[in-house]
C-alpha cells in the first residue's frame, strides 16, 4: 500500500456503510479521499470529527463532496472539483449502491430509473470520468466495482422475493467489471480492474424497509469492514496482478446454532465463505450440496477466463 500514500481516491455512498468503512481504511493507509454521497453533512461531521482528533503522520485527509449520483451533472462537477483541487483520481470505488424490497412485476418505472441511474449508470459514468483522468496524467489507477454475490447466482429464500432490479443491477456491474478490464489491456493503460463481490452486509441499505427491519438480527452477516479489507488487499499487489476475486458468499438457513467462516486463498484467489450449521444432519448435507453447486457455478464462470495478462 505504501505507493498509494499521497494519491487520490474518489468513494461513491462514502457516507455510510461499506463506502465508509473503505473511505476510512484508505485513510488510514496514507489516501486522500474524495467521498461522494448526497448526505452531505454526514460526511462534515465525520471531516470535523477526524479533524478534532489531530493530525497523525501517515493519514490522509477526508474531501466531502456532495454528489447526487441520478444526476450527471452532479458526478461530472464533482471529478471536476478533485481535478482541480486535488490533481486528478488514481483510485475510484464505485460503492453507491440502492435497492427497493418490491416485485418487478408490481413496482413502477420511478423505481426502475432511479436503481438503474445510481446502481448502473453511475458506476459507468465514475468509471468513465476516473480512467480518463488516469490515462490523461499516465499514472497508475486501479477501478474497484462494489458488486454482490446477487450478481453471480441469486440464492433461493425469502431474500429473492423483492430485490426488483437490484440482482438485475449488479448482473450489470459484473459484466461491466469484465468488459472494462478487457478495454484496459487493449489500450495498455496502467490502471487495473477489481471486482468485489460481498453477500449480505450490515449495512443502512435496508433502512427503508419495514419487512427487513430485523434482517440482520436473524441472520450472521459481513461487517462493512471485511470489504475494506478486500479493497486494501487488492491495491497491496504487485502492478502485474491483472486480476483478482472476492466473494464474501453467505447462504442463509432459518435454523441454526451458529456460522462458520471458511477461507480458501491463493496468489490469485480470496475467497471467504461464511456458512450457517444447521441443526439436523440430514438438513446440513442438503444445505452443503446446494452451497456447492453455487459454489462450483462461480468457479466455473472464473475458471473459464483468463487470470493474468502480464504487467499493464
């Protein structure tokens, strides 16, 4: 991490959740960060706060810019405020993200634009406007796309009842994720690709949603935390490292004593698993064959690409 210290992040949604816990972790290694979100005052007092605590070597300063990602406006003037006040984006994390607990076949078109406007083209756009900057000054920069598990395999359960367009969405930012890397390596720009794909984590993002008020007592999830840590692993890697894989997977099960989390990694692979025990034998052995298949799905969708393109 230490040739990030000084540079440039921009972090959409960094007001709250996971965009907050990754706006402070690149903090803390040493990252200027421009933390987009339209809650604005939230991200002052959090400037305020980390200023009345002083100064500490090695830290880097927070820039709230308050951003409505629906509006295209808004995005361009705000790459246009870090161009000119802090030299330009070397690191971008399209976190912002929204969801509406509704059917499709029962919702409106309000909330398909808006989902479509913040989840989808908005990480185009940010996308877009952060790769520019960074082949304009040829430096190194790397794109991360917050994406989900729901945009590889949509588990069965109550969850997949109302998400609307959000696993519509994130099938999206997968497959831009992959296009993206494979436009990087055509134009052999220094700026790599990351895709990090978590399963439920606590975060406010089911505030709004009466039916889902006590989700995450019910069920173990991820902290905003361990994605940040994904994103700090990631810019860690040598420049060579082209691509890398994150899934925070979690299958849920109703009746349970507890979770296990399993870690598989290699050179090129991070994977973390957190699993439910079930209560009876006979249920855990279906629950793991279904978990496997999911499993096995992904690998198979990752096996088929290519995993390195030498240096960029």
């Amino acid at each position: 991490m230490n040739r990030w210290r000084g540079k440039t992040a921009v972090v959409t949604g960094a007001a709250s959740g996971i965009g907050l816990a990754i706006t402070e972790r690149l903090i803390e290694e040493g990252m200027n960060v421009a933390a987009f979100d339209i809650q604005y005052q939230r991200l002052r007092d959090r400037e305020i706060e980390m200023r009345s605590r002083g100064e500490s070597e090695g830290r880097g300063k927070l820039f709230p810019v308050k951003c409505d990602l629906t509006n295209e406006r808004d995005i361009l003037a705000g790459f246009e405020w870090v161009a000119g006040n802090l030299g330009g984006v070397d690191v971008v994390v399209n976190n912002a993200g929204i969801t509406h607990y509704s059917k499709v076949i029962e919702s409106d078109t309000d909330v398909f634009r808006r989902m479509l406007d913040v989840n989808v083209l908005a990480v185009a756009i940010c996308t877009r406007e952060s790769v520019s900057s960074m082949r304009a000054r040829n430096v190194e920069g790397h794109v991360f796309n917050i994406n989900s598990i729901l945009g590889h395999e949509i588990p069965e359960g109550v969850l997949h009842r109302g998400w609307n367009l959000y696993p519509s969405c994130k099938h999206a930012t997968v497959a831009m994720s992959s296009i993206v890397r494979r436009e990087l390596i055509d134009v052999k720009a220094k700026v790599r690709m990351t895709s990090v794909s978590p399963g439920l984590v606590k975060t406010e993002i089911t505030s709004g949603t009466p039916e889902l008020s006590n989700l995450f007592e019910r069920i173990p999830t991820l902290e905003p935390a361990d994605v940040a840590d994904a994103v700090a692993y990631a810019l860690g890697t040598r420049p060579e490292v082209q691509r890398i894989f994150f899934f925070h997977f979690i299958r849920f099960r109703r009746n349970k004593r507890g979770a296990d989390a399993i870690l598989i990694s290699n050179s090129t692979f991070f994977f973390l698993f957190a699993l439910y025990r079930g209560k009876r034998k006979k249920k855990l052995r279906t629950e793991k064959n279904r978990r496997k298949e999911v499993v096995y799905r992904i690998l198979a969708s990752i096996f088929s690409e290519e995993l390195f393109h030498g240096s960029v």
